[in-house]
C-alpha cells in the first residue's frame, strides 16, 4: 500500500510519514510505548520508499526485506 500506491501519489516523505503512523498504531506509540520508534518506522518508510523508487530494485525488494525485518523482529519478541 506504502509503496505501490501511495508513493507514488505523494512522494517518498509523505509515503513514511504515513508509513510510520500507521506503524506507530501497531507498536502502540500513541498508548504509552517509546516514541522512538515512530522514529524508526519512519526511517524505515525512507529507506524502502528510496529502494522502491530504484529501478534496479523496486517493490518487489522492499517486500522482502520488510518481511525479513518482520521475521527477525517476531523472532526477537519470542526470546
């Protein structure tokens, strides 16, 4: 959603600061946890919306990356 549509309706700022919104929902930023990492999603939503405007790369490869993120992150949650 971030990056195939929205990026290219509002640009790559835009696109992680919404990115980093809707992330901070699901880390619960706006109910008492750290607001760093509203911080961290944003910065995240940066980098994947500049690999997803690379032609050499694209979406495609910010699918996989987020999803090992993802993988390592849930990995980490459960140690």
């Amino acid at each position: 959603m971030f990056r195939g549509v929205l990026l290219s309706y509002v640009g790559i700022i835009a696109s992680a600061i919404l990115f980093a919104i809707w992330h901070g929902v699901t880390y619960g930023v706006f109910t008492g946890n750290s607001p760093y990492m509203l911080f961290v999603a944003f910065v995240f939503g940066l980098v994947m919306g500049i690999i997803a405007r690379n032609k050499e790369f694209g979406i495609p490869t910010t699918i996989g990356i987020h999803a090992c993120f993802n993988l390592v992150i849930v990995g980490a949650l459960i140690l």
